[in-house]
C-alpha cells in the first residue's frame, strides 16, 4: 500500500469508529427510554428498575466519554497530518456544524415524547 492508502484506511477506521460510539448511544438512550415506558405502562413504581436504570445512564456517561475521547483522537490526527506535511487526502463529510460563539447559540427546548 502506498501512503496515500494507509491513510485512506486510518480515516476510514476512525470515521466508522466514531459512527458506532454515536450509534451506541443512541441505542443506549433507547434502552432507557424503553425502560421508562414499561414502566409506565405496568403502572409500576418509579422505585422498579431504579438501579437497572441507573446502570443503563451511567453507560451511556461512558459512552459520552469514549465519544470525547474518540473526537480528540480526530483532531490529534489531523494535528499529525498537517505536521508531516502530507497534504489533504480526503475532505470527509461537508456537513460540519460550524463553531457558533456561545452566546449567539439558540436555546433548545424540551419536548414531550
């Protein structure tokens, strides 16, 4: 392989590694909301599977982690990238959100589901 592909493979391996920490996520956060749905809909006490629960949010808190340390991991790349000089190989995905200052971000709103 030429470097240009053992780039291509890195990028590839990182970019699905990061698709999978969000997809776990999102399937842990489904549990918990499923969780709380049979729950209710056994009328049963909120005290029922409270520690179940618990266990379900604090991995999603470890997923959070691995998915701030997966994201570092991207810039440290590019950091490495841009030092070795090897130019631009793949631009990745357009869809970016661009950085907004703080105070200029909107204000989310909690809905019902």
């Amino acid at each position: 392989m030429d470097k240009a592909e053992v780039i291509a493979s890195v990028a590839g391996d990182l970019n699905a590694t990061e698709q999978s920490v969000d997809a776990a996520i999102a399937h842990a956060t489904t549990l918990v909301q499923a969780m709380i749905g049979a729950r209710t809909t056994l009328s049963l006490s909120p005290v029922a599977g409270a520690e179940s629960q618990a266990k379900a949010m604090e991995a999603i808190a470890a997923l959070s982690t691995a998915r701030q340390a997966i994201v570092a991991c991207h810039e440290e790349l590019a950091k490495d990238h841009r030092r070795l000089g090897w130019g631009t190989y793949a631009i990745g995905v357009l869809d970016k959100p661009v950085d907004v200052p703080n105070d200029s971000r909107p204000v989310g709103r909690l809905r019902a589901v």
